[in-house]
C-alpha cells in the first residue's frame, strides 16, 4: 500500500492517486522482470552481471587483490557504462519531455544490436549494460516512493527495516511495496535463464522484444503520470 496524503482517502483526488500508484507499481514490476531477464542472461553467457553493480563492483575488488587485470579491465568496464547509461536515461529522458515510450524504444535498439547475430561479446554486454542504465529512469518514483529497477539491495533493505518497524508498533504503509520490484526481477531472471540455455546470448532479442512491448504499453499511461515516474 502507498503512502496516503492527508486528503480524504475517499476523495475522487484519493482514488485516482491510488490508481496512479497502481499502475505505477505494475510497471516497476514489469520492468524490473525485464531487468532481471536480461541480468540473467548475461551473467550466463559471460560470467559477469548486466544490471547487478554491486556483484561487479566486489568481483573488480577481488580482480584488484589478485592481480587479475583482464577481468579488473572488463569490469571497470561494465561499471562505468551503468554509470553511462544512468547519466544518459536521465539526459534523455528530460530531452524527450518526459515520455517513457521514447526511451524505451532506444534501450530496446541497444538490446536488439546486441543480439545481433556475430556481434563482438564485450561490445554486446557493454550495450546490454548501458540499456540497463538507461532503464532506471523510466521509472524514479512512485507516489513519492523511491524505485530502484535493475538492483534490489535497496528494496530489500527498506523493506526490512520497515519490517522492523511494523513488529515494533509502527504503522507506516509503503515499505510492503519494496518487494515488487525484487518480486519482479527474480521472476524475470528465471525467464532469462530458461532463454540463454537455448538461445546463448542472442536470447538478448527477447529483452528486447519486452521492452518494445512495455514501450507500447506505456503509450497509455496519462503523460502526467508518466512525468511523476521520471527523473525531474
């Protein structure tokens, strides 16, 4: 449940906030399934993870204590085309007023070349990562909830503590929702995993075809809603 405003949580402005939540939340669920999709199958196509920096960012340490300099190579890598694609979701997303379809016509390009039939492996991860980069911000917020789409640490640590809260007394509403997007890209990563053990890294044509898909659907969410989504 979302947090409420002081209004009447009957009021038609209630109502409609609630259903913008809604549709909110199905979102993140479903682009968090696409996140963890393709997670999936480029971690097993090349070892390394597509949206999980955090598991990069521990195994580039591990690269480092070694001496291990091709894989600390591939991974600084990885880590700063996330931080690319980030930088750019949020450049292209306020170029593009907002509109979510846009943009996720552009990272399903990026996933589509990089399952291009013979495309260079690391030329392809690195595509398939900065679409993932990118995909952060389609969706920021929710209602004043923060959403994060292609790692789950945060969700699951706010989910948590607000666990904690709520066995101690407190009655907040909205940390149940942290567990859609982890919901979400734990689903997505069995499709992706099912799909790279036939199809290999070409299985990167299904994200791609998701997210074509889900920039479809995003044609039919309410502009105003769409830019309360996206980064300001």
């Amino acid at each position: 449940m979302l947090p409420d405003r002081p209004h009447s949580a009957t009021s038609p402005r209630a109502r409609l906030r609630r259903i913008n939540g809604r549709v909110g939340l199905g979102l993140v669920a479903a682009l968090s399934f696409l996140a963890g999709m393709t997670d999936a199958v480029g971690f097993l196509a090349t070892g390394d993870f597509v949206s999980f920096m955090s598991g990069n960012t521990t195994r580039l340490a591990v690269a480092v204590s070694v001496g291990d300099v091709s894989a600390l190579a591939r991974l600084a890598l990885a880590i700063v085309c996330f931080v690319v694609g980030n930088a750019l979701g949020v450049i292209l997303a306020r170029s593009l007023r907002r509109r979510a379809a846009p943009l996720l016509l552009l990272i399903s390009a990026s996933l589509a070349l990089a399952a291009l039939p013979g495309m260079w492996t690391p030329l392809a991860m690195a595509l398939a990562i900065i679409a993932m980069g990118m995909l952060n911000a389609v969706v920021e917020q929710v209602n004043g909830l923060p959403i994060g789409l292609t790692y789950v640490t945060g969700a699951l640590s706010r989910f948590g503590r607000g666990l904690g809260r709520w066995l101690m007394g407190e009655r907040r509403s909205g940390w149940r929702v942290q567990l859609v997007p982890w919901a979400g890209m734990l689903l997505g990563a069995v499709l992706g995993a099912w799909l790279q053990a036939r199809l290999g890294i070409a299985a990167l044509v299904g994200c791609a075809g998701l997210t074509l898909v889900l920039a479809c659907v995003t044609l039919f969410i309410p502009r105003a809603w769409q830019r309360g989504y996206m980064p300001r």
